[in-house]
C-alpha cells in the first residue's frame, strides 16, 4: 500500500522517498472467499472493496488505496447471471458459451431512462427511425457480417442482424450521451468522454445521482449560454446527434447499420507498426462484443472516429478434471508460426472470432496423435 492516503497513486508523486511502498497488506485484510454458500466466485477487473463506488478511493478505513481505476463491474453483473441462470446444470459446453456472450448489461442501466424521456414527446421521422431499432432489442452484439471482412456480405439472418443494428444503435447513442453530459467537465482535462469512466458516471447519474458531489447538475453544459441543460434536453439532444452520425457514417438504410463495418479487432506488430510499418499488421477483422460484455471489445476511442479495439482475451480456456485426467478447451487469437506465407499463420483466428474452442491436446501422445508438421530445433 502507499505510504500516505494524500498522494493519490493516480497523480504524479514526488520521487524523494515520501510516496514509497509501505508494508505488505496482511493475507486475513485481502479481499477473499473460501466456499462460498452460492458455489462460485465471479469477478472480471472490477473493485472487489467497493472502494471507488463513491469516486474517492483515498477516503476508505483500510488506511492505504486499496484500488482505483477498475471497471464498473458490468461484465463481473453479466457473469454472475449467467452463473445463476445456469443454476447446477453448468457443463464445459455452457461455460464455453458464456465466454462468447455478447449481451450488454449497460442496456438494462441505460435504456429505460431513455425510455421515459422519449415517452414524453415526439421524435423527428429521422430520430424515430434510429429509436425503433433500439425498441425489443436483446442486448447482443454479433457483427452482423458473414465472415472477419468488414465490408463483407451482411447476415441474412433477420434475429442476427437486428441484434447487430440495435448494438451499432446502443454505441452510438450511449458515446453521444456521454460526450453531451460530460464533455464540458472533461475538456478541461486529458480524460476524454468515451472512457470507461464517463461510461460508468453515466449509469450512475441516470440511476443514482445522488452518489455523484455535482448530483444533476452535471446535466448542463457550462460551455453554453442561456437556460441549463437537463436530463431530458442533453438525451433528446444525444438521440438526434448519434441519429446523424450513425446515418453519416453507416448510411440511411438502417439495415445497413452492421455493428462488424465498424467495430473489428487490428492486431499490431508493435515493433513494425511502432516504427511506422503498418503492412505487418493483421487486420482490422470484422468482430462481436461491445462495452462490457463478457467477451470483452470495448471500442477504442469513438470521440475520434474508432470504433476498433485492440484489447481482447488473450486466450480463452474451460478446464474440467476427471477421473481419466484434464479435459481442456481453448480459443486463440492467431496461430503456431511467425510467418505470414505458413498456413499456420493465424489458422486460430477465424475460431477465435466465433468463439469456437479447440480441444488442447494434453499428453504427449495426444500431442503426437494431432500434429500436422513437426519442426525440430537443433544446435548449429
């Protein structure tokens, strides 16, 4: 823990020995379960303390920062209910699932509030059109695009592709609310307003303003004149600017609002690309997911146009022990060989994509059973 609770680790610290590392916590104050009564632990990056709920994580008992900067817990709320609704019927397969899950929590956090401003007037032909694709829409967010190309075919499947159009919806609105919202307070600072952060104080200032210092007055705009924005001036005003800019950028066809033309995966090869050599890049790859699902794409950085993400599971995996040994399934975002020419290139990508796991071969004879090229390394 840090030495002094008024040097938040966030800030830059002075370096003459004032904000040093203190002593290790002890094992019985870390957070921790052991056989819990509901027969599971689910957690996915979040504040396991609730240190950072009211958004000063220095003002704790503890005597130390615990943590700062997690997630909102969204994705840890999407894990947990599918655990639950699973019950005790759970297997490899269900878990394998779970971990393609696209299903946006942030929906049930956001939506209804929209709900109620919209019930109270009437939209524009333009704006009525964007809301119906949000109206009955499930929460997922597939990419609605046969194949990894991005301008590829759209699925032909009608429930795919309303999924896929209510997501590109859902993103777009949900950035515009934040840049409406917070966008004053934010330009002031480095921070920019489709941060997990602005996302969070979001769904806080719709739910619960109260736990925010500024309440509701984080509605108005301070960068404008004349009567302060409200709640339902800044989301009125969010709908017909995520309106314009979805038909600016995906066309005036709503079908056309494929969430995969926008939101793919670009895998670097920082060395290259860091030295300006772009070509070696893989991608960008037409991809599921959105803010906070359980698989994780959060979208980069939509203030500027991108909608891309290059942080994603690293490898995907569901062990289960038997008595005959460990069954283990796996999904991968590339393949075995550094070489572009080898068609071990990125064979896994396509499956990691779809969220397709691949059964790892455990023993040796199990390895030897499944090789399709065998390389040997030798000393020169």
């Amino acid at each position: 823990p840090w030495a002094s609770l008024s040097m938040p680790p966030w800030l830059p610290l002075p370096g003459d020995g004032s904000a040093e590392w203190g002593p290790y916590i002890a094992p019985d104050d870390q957070p921790q379960m052991r056989n819990p009564a509901n027969g599971f632990i689910g957690t996915a990056n979040t504040d396991p303390l609730g240190t950072s709920f009211d958004g000063d994580p220095t003002n704790e008992p503890y005597g130390y920062v615990y943590s700062y900067g997690e997630f909102g817990g969204f994705r840890q709320d999407a894990v947990i209910r599918r655990i639950i609704d699973g019950g005790a019927t759970h297997t490899p397969e269900t878990m394998m699932d779970m971990q393609g899950d696209t299903f946006l929590v942030l929906r049930d956090w956001i939506l209804p509030h929209v709900q109620a401003v919209v019930d109270t007037t009437t939209l524009g032909t333009d704006a009525q059109d964007f809301w119906n694709t949000l109206q009955g829409w499930d929460g997922k967010c597939p990419s609605g695009i046969d194949g990894r190309d991005p301008m590829g075919p759209k699925t032909a499947d009608a429930t795919i592709a309303a999924s896929s159009i209510g997501c590109a919806a859902f993103h777009f609105l949900v950035f515009e609310m934040t840049r409406a919202t917070f966008d004053d307070e934010l330009s002031r600072t480095s921070v920019d307003y489709d941060s997990s952060y602005a996302v969070r104080t979001l769904v806080v200032l719709l739910n619960d303003s109260a736990r925010l210092q500024g309440g509701d007055a984080y509605w108005d705009n301070t960068l404008t004149d004349g009567p302060p924005e409200t709640r339902e001036s800044i989301t009125l005003g969010a709908i017909q600017a995520a309106t314009d800019k979805i038909r600016t950028d995906l066309g005036t066809d709503y079908d056309d609002w494929r969430w995969g033309r926008v939101h793919t995966v670009l895998f670097f090869a920082n060395l290259f690309n860091n030295a300006g050599f772009q070509q070696y890049n893989e991608g960008p790859y037409a991809a599921p997911g959105g803010l906070h699902a359980i698989n994780v794409a959060d979208p980069r950085n939509p203030s500027a146009d991108n909608w891309g993400f290059s942080h994603g599971p690293s490898m995907r995996h569901v062990s289960e022990f038997g008595a005959d040994g460990i069954t283990s399934h796996w999904t991968l975002p590339g393949g075995q060989r550094h070489f572009r020419d080898s068609p071990h290139y990125d064979d896994w990508l396509d499956d990691w994509l779809s969220v397709t796991h691949f059964q790892m071969p455990f023993t040796a004879a199990d390895v030897t059973a499944a090789a399709t090229e065998t390389i040997e390394v030798v000393p020169r």
